[in-house]
C-alpha cells in the first residue's frame, strides 16, 4: 500500500537580516518532493515557515492529514525548532515516521538519535534516493531487514542506533526531476529583491551545482556535497531560468550554487545562452574570484548580473594562507570590487573574524580594510562558526574549545560561546581576541556597513538576556558600544 509523505520546513528560529520579510523556498525539499512525485508516491510540501505555523498548527495538520512519513529539513541554525516538532508530532501521533533530514544532518546523525528518541530515523547526506528507498522499505514492512537496505539512512533496530551504509553522492544531477516548484504556492515567499534602478522584482532562487573544489577550514560544504563539483548541464539551467520566467513571472535569478564559476567555460555558456534568447532577468550569484577573469566577468554583466558575493575573509595574508587555505588573494579581490564599480553593479565582499591564531591587529587589518570600501562594495561580516564535521570543528575539539561530550541536541550549553540573536544559536570560535575585541569589530563594522540599524541589534541582545552569563556577555558589548560612540563624540570635536 501506497505510503503517504509530508516534506516541512519548520518554523524557523534564525533569519537573516535580509529575509525578514520574505525567504526563498527550500530547494531540497522541493528536489526530494519531485524524485517522489515522479516515483509515484504521494507528497506533500509543508513550509511552515512561510505559513507562519506553529509547532501546535503543524501537529493539528499532522492529526487531520495523517501522514505516513513526516519528513522535516534540519539547518544547523533551525536545529532546535526542528527537533521541537519532532518530539510534538510523535507524542500526538505515534504512529507517524518522523524523518530528518537536510544539511545538519550529514554529519550529525547519531548526536541526533542518541538524544531525541522522538526522531525515528535520520536521512544523512543527498536525500533525493534515500527518501524514495525509504519509503519503499516502509510500504515492505519497515522491518530492520528492510530498512538495512537504505543507504544514507541512520535509524534504531530494539533501541540500537544502526547507521547504515553512507549514501554516495548522485553523479548526475540532470537525473533529477526539476524542483516540484508546482507542490507550493510560490506567492506566499514574497521573494522580492531591490535591483538598482528597477525597484523590487519577483525573484527565483535555482541550484545549478553541488560542491566546491577548494579547502577552507570552516565551511561545511566538502562535508555536505563534496570536493568534486557536480553542475546540471547549461541547457538545463537555462529550462529552469525560463520555467521561472514563464511559471512565476521572476524577474530575478538568485543563483544558490556555492560557487557559480567553478567552471568558467560552463558560465560562459550560460551567459551566451541568457544573452542569445535575449532572457529578461537580473540575477545574483556567488564566485571565486581567483576563477574569474574580466571578459567572463563582463559577459555576465551583459547577462543581466547586478550584484554578485564572494569571500575575502581576511585582509591579512597570513590569516589567509596559513590557516584558512584559501587560494585567492586581497589584489585579486580589490580587482573584481574594481570591475564592478566600472560596470556599475554591486560587489559583496565577505568577512570573518576571530580566526585561529588571529591577532588583534592583524583583525583591525581586515577591519581597516572593510571600512575602506564603504560606498564601493555592499560589505557583509561574521564572527567565526563552528559547524560541524569541518576542519575547524576538528581543532577546536583538539583545542578544547568544544567540549568532546557537546551535543547539538543541547538548547543551551553554558560552555561555548553564542551569539543568537545576531549569528544564530551555533559555536563561535574564540581563541585570541577578547570577547571586547569581537564586540567592537561588529558594532564598528555595522556602522560601516549601514545594512541594519544599532538598535535593532541592540533590542535583540536585550531580548536574549535569559542567564546572567548572556548578562555579562551582551553588558560588556554595551561597554563596547559605549566606547565607541564616545569616541566618536570625542573625534568630532576635533
């Protein structure tokens, strides 16, 4: 018999600036949506978030709909939101196969069952076959001797947790059906994006490739898609662009591929085909600008680019060499940021601070720097995460800095170091600079950067105020804030 299956994106605990008031659907759940729609199996696709539902509202849909499987997306910053319905719907309906999923869970799996025994089982890495593997092995019993079958799939045979053998990447993304887009009302995102001189347009967000060839410590992305890039081939990114076009009326494409030009000649063919078919969209990516040469650059602007984000990280060589790994350089940077004045786009240049080993100065370097390309470039800024299974998770365990018995099950662990109002509920690695320091690199860099107000920021971390811990740490942010606006009392007197 047929199983029927529930796809959420539960209510969201962190969100960025920037999507306060709208937010892309999630292209996961709508790939895994469309693989079993094609397989036959009945699916739903829930976004709660953009709902604006409830953990009560979802469990009142799950009584009513009675799904089989209830399937719900898992984001390191959403973690805690997704493992509270969890425990919700298994105790108002037993019955229901409650399924994680998503990027936190490729490597967090058995942190996850260890600790939540609402959860059933727990999909880890690409999901698009899992989940059709899984659903198939629950309509031929569920037994352990089915779901032993499921690659990917982590899950408790009598109270043993059995993590099944890994699931390895799908070779050939054109395989997969075009994300079950159909399955949502689209409207309800409100994905509106400011194009300079064209006001706010209806936009799309498409994947076109999963991974990145290069090795810096703190990103998750090897750990979830791989080293080895994987693209869709142009003709199809451009089926999808036109779908958008013709389905949603978008006026813009937000590119989500961690790296857009990993293949130049592959871009080149893209942007050829956009400008051939005379395609009527502005859109936005993310580069490598060591990957990035001026005519490439130039005919993505002819395609409709206007805006466009690539990492810097830090303005200091050594910072940039020796600990990130990162194989671009600060000249290679300023050229890009350059070429795009002249095209009159906007370039966003990303920064982190509080690196391993990273000194004060060698942070007010890429401050400095930061601050120098106001009015050129849209600057955007992070105190260090810690995410899991990266290399930098390694040493901070090594280090100590993550306790070895810390669990991302815990809502508040008094151990690490957060900061939730403005960087979601996830690690921050400290090692040299002293929380003053971080303080008043992110209140100088907002000033800066003038992308939200102080007193946003600064009624949040009130907010947040829960332990006399979170007390010490957001009074002495407000010293740092303090300080800074008397200096710059002090400097205009001068």
């Amino acid at each position: 018999m047929a199983k029927s299956v529930t796809l959420c994106i539960p209510p969201q605990g962190y969100f960025a600036e920037r999507w306060k008031d709208g937010g892309m659907p999630s292209l996961g759940v709508l790939y895994m949506a469309a693989v079993l729609e094609k397989e036959g199996i009945p699916v739903t696709v829930l976004p709660a978030h953009v709902k604006k539902m409830t953990i009560e509202d979802i469990v009142d849909y799950v009584k009513t709909e009675q799904p089989d499987v209830f399937g719900i997306t898992v984001t390191t910053e959403n973690r805690l939101e997704s493992f509270e319905l969890a425990r919700a719907i298994k105790r108002n309906r037993p019955e229901t196969v409650t399924v994680l999923g998503g990027p936190h869970c490729t490597s967090t799996a058995v942190d996850t069952m260890s600790h939540i025994p609402e959860v059933d089982m727990v999909v880890a890495g690409e999901g698009e076959i899992t989940i059709v593997d899984l659903v198939r092995a629950i309509e031929a019993g569920g037994g352990p001797g089915e779901l032993a079958k499921v690659g990917g799939l982590i899950y408790r045979d009598d109270g043993k947790i059995v993590s099944n053998e890994v699931r390895g990447k799908i070779p050939d993304l054109n395989q997969l059906p075009l994300p079950a887009r159909h399955l949502e009302d689209i409207s309800l995102y409100n994905f509106m994006v400011d194009v300079p001189g064209k006001g706010r347009l209806p936009a799309s967000n498409l994947m076109t490739s999963r991974g990145c060839p290069f090795d810096c410590n703190f990103c998750a992305t090897p750990t979830n898609w791989g080293r080895k890039v994987r693209g869709v081939s142009p003709e199809r990114v451009i089926e999808e662009i036109e779908l958008c076009i013709d389905m949603y009326g978008s006026k813009v494409i937000w590119f989500y591929d961690d790296t857009l030009n990993y293949n130049p000649k592959r871009l080149e063919t893209i942007c050829d085909s956009i400008i051939e078919r005379r395609l009527d969209i502005n859109w936005f990516c993310e580069v490598r600008v060591d990957a990035l040469a001026r005519p490439l650059f130039d005919k993505m602007v002819t395609a409709g680019l206007f805006h466009f984000g690539f990492g810097v990280e830090s303005a200091n060589e050594r910072i940039c060499r020796d600990i990130i790994h990162k194989q671009a350089t600060l000249q290679q940077a300023k050229d890009v940021i350059t070429w795009s004045e002249e095209a009159g786009i906007t370039a966003n240049p990303f920064f982190i601070f509080s690196h391993p080993t990273e000194t004060w100065e060698e942070a007010l370097e890429t401050l400095d720097f930061a601050e120098s390309l106001k009015g050129r470039a849209q600057c955007s800024m992070a105190i260090l995460h810690v995410y899991p299974a990266t290399r930098l998770w390694n040493r901070a365990l090594e280090e100590g800095k993550i306790p070895e018995d810390f669990s991302w099950t815990t809502e508040d662990d008094p151990r690490i170091v957060e900061l939730p109002e403005a960087q979601g509920r996830i690690p921050l690695y400290m090692d040299n600079l002293t929380w003053f320091q971080i303080s008043t690199i992110i209140f100088r860099f907002s000033q800066s950067a003038l992308k939200i107000s102080l007193w946003t920021k600064i009624k949040k971390a009130l907010s947040g105020i829960t332990s006399w811990r979170r007390f010490v740490q957001y009074f002495i942010m407000g010293l740092a804030f303090i300080k800074l606006k008397a200096q710059a009392v002090t400097d205009e007197k001068r």
